[in-house]
C-alpha cells in the first residue's frame, strides 16, 4: 500500500492555447491554464460563482502530441496528475515559485470531453502514444491472459 498520495483530478475549460516549449535536452512540455468553477446561492438566494486557475504542464509525448492537435481555449478537459512546487529563476535574475499540476508518464491521465466529432479522446500517461487515444477502454469483462 502506497504510504503518500499526491494526485490531482480536475474537469474544467482552457484558459487559452496551449503552448509546446522544447527543451535544450531535446524533451518538450505542453503548457495551459485550466479553470475550473464552483457555483452557490449565498444567503440572499443569489446564485454566486468562483473561478480558480491551475498551470498544466504535460511531460507525455503522446499526450503533447494529443493537445497540440486538439486543445484550444475553451476545451473542455480532464486532467489527473501531480501537484509540484517549481523554483526557477527568471530573466531579470528574480527567483520566483510556481505550482502547477504536472501530468508525467504512468502517472496521468488526459480525457478531452469535446473532442472533433462529438466523441471524447483520452490517453493516459503509462500509453506514451503507442496506442490511439481511447484504445482498450471499451469492454473490460476479457479473461485475464494468465
């Protein structure tokens, strides 16, 4: 049993386009801003609404592939992954902190909810692009091979 968790599950709409950096490495990550909403009626009885941000950085090949053909402000998505605290120095020499939710392979999860054609596309981390997006998430009832 594991003795920590950090995972992070969130529905909601992009901020923006998302936005592919690559790295002098050679690797690359895909980037977006997620909002997501929570509505109430506040004593009055008015309907009251609050907007939160989250910074999304994928790590997955196949699911950067997937959002940069894909994604675009106003999708609507699903993401699971890790919350991680970054420090990092910008331009002017100024350390400055972010924290965003990263989505890193066998760890995360990516579900477009309103993908082309009216049908939703998803890709986990642990497939890496070796598999169309939503490959085997049909019948689960098979015979364990062994």
């Amino acid at each position: 049993m594991a003795r920590y968790v950090n995972q992070v599950t969130l529905l909601g709409n992009l901020g923006g386009d998302p936005e592919v950096r690559h790295f002098q490495t050679g690797g690359r990550v895909l980037t977006f801003n997620l909002a997501t909403s929570e509505f109430w009626r506040d004593g009055s009885g008015e309907q009251r609404e609050r907007t939160e941000w989250h910074r999304i950085s994928v790590f997955v090949d196949g699911l950067i592939d997937i959002g940069e053909r894909y994604l675009r402000k106003g999708s609507k998505v699903l993401v699971q992954g890790k919350l991680e605290n970054r420090k990092w120095t910008d331009q002017q020499g100024v350390e400055r902190y972010s924290t965003e939710v990263a989505l890193r392979p066998f760890q995360s999860n990516l579900v477009l909810l309103d993908a082309p054609g009216g049908q939703s596309r998803s890709e986990s981390g642990a497939q890496r692009g070796r598999q169309p997006a939503g490959a085997g998430a049909g019948n689960q009832d098979d015979d364990i091979p062994f």
